[in-house]
C-alpha cells in the first residue's frame, strides 16, 4: 500500500524583505510562511515571491450594541505587525469576541500580532436578565437569561387558578397586573419581578404573594 507521506515548507524571506505572495498549484494562498501538503499523494508546484517594501493587510474591526471596542474600522497594519484592540462591555454586560469568525475566551483586550494576513476581528455583547415569580404563578423564562445586546426579550406572565397578577416590578418600578413585557433593543442588565394575589370566593383580593 502507498504509505502517507507529508511535506511541510517554511518559508523565511532575508532580512529587510517580506512574503509578498505564495502560489501553491497556481494558486494563491497568501502570505502564509509555512504550507504543508498532507498527504503527499501526487506532484505539486509550490512559488514564493518577496519584495522589499512590507506589504499592507486589512483587519475588519466591528462591534456590536451593548460595549465599546477601539479601534475599529478597516485597520491597515503592514505584514508582521500587530494590532491592540480594547474591548469595554456596558456595566453588567458580557463580552464576546470573534476573530476570523472563530470565537475566543471573553476578554477586554485582545493584541492580533505577527499580521500575514486579511483578518476579521468582532466585539459582540450580551446582557443578563434576572426573571422570577412569588407563589400563585409563574413567568416564562425564568431565571437568569444571557441575552444577545441589541436584541429583544419577551416574558409571559401567568397566575395559577384562583390567582390574579398583583403587580410586575422592571428593576424596582412597579408596573401593574401585566400579563407580559418584552425589553427591546438590550444594552444593559435588568431585573424582572412577579407577585400574585389570591382570589377569596367573596371576590375580595389579598395579596398572598412577594417578589422572588
């Protein structure tokens, strides 16, 4: 049987020059300063080019709502560089960072060093929403949600038989018998609370419940 077989290139340009391209079959694959055929089946063509003057990449830096991250934009950094980025989630808020659409540990800084190539690099955040209920209902989801920022979030609020909601509290402020509340376009942390109220078969309303 034909036994696999690997070849792996590196490729070192003298001092004072730079990897300006390298064609593998006639191909392009960039800057790359090692290539490796794995596996070694059939002939292959592999071409370098250098050039003394360092060549510029494009580091596309977004951010998403909900933190800061700097710099951002179309980022020019020359073959070998490197480029910081900081990254601020709002109070309360995670961070969530993709480069080159592969997601990393969360952090709020970040260096992209040794630049060979075109990168992506891109801020996300998200935000934490506490949801519980009192006895004589429930509020769905509950717990502790981790929310994308930006997006929206809905509860549904529901009192057991012979319960009426007594009052829903967003971060402390009473808001009324709701049956459900929706927080659009997150960018902070907020806190949602339910309490219930018992119906007496005289039609009277005692509040039997408190906020979990």
């Amino acid at each position: 049987y034909l036994k696999r077989a690997t070849a792996l290139y590196t490729i070192t340009p003298d001092a004072g020059n730079y990897i300006r391209d390298v064609e593998v079959d006639g191909m392009s694959v960039g800057t790359a300063e090692t290539y490796t055929f794995d596996p070694l089946y059939t002939n292959h063509t592999i071409v370098v080019s250098f050039t003394n003057m360092p060549p510029d990449f494009t580091i596309n830096a977004s951010v998403g709502p909900g933190g800061l991250m700097r710099p951002t934009g179309m980022l020019e950094v020359a073959q070998g560089g490197a480029q910081a980025f900081a990254i601020t989630p709002n109070p309360g808020c995670l961070a969530s960072l993709l480069v080159d659409g592969w997601p990393i540990e969360s952090r709020t800084s970040f260096n992209l060093a040794d630049v060979q190539d075109n990168h992506s690099v891109a801020a996300n955040f998200f935000c934490q929403i506490k949801a519980s209920a009192g006895a004589g209902g429930s509020i769905v989801p509950s717990g502790t949600l981790v929310v994308p920022a930006g997006t929206n979030q809905t509860f549904t609020i529901t009192p057991n038989p012979y319960y009426q909601t007594f009052n829903v509290q967003i971060d402390g402020v009473p808001q009324g018998p709701l049956t459900t509340y929706t927080f659009t376009n997150l960018t902070s942390p907020h806190v949602i609370g339910v309490g219930f109220a018992l119906l007496w078969w005289q039609g009277q309303i005692a509040r039997l419940s408190v906020y979990a």
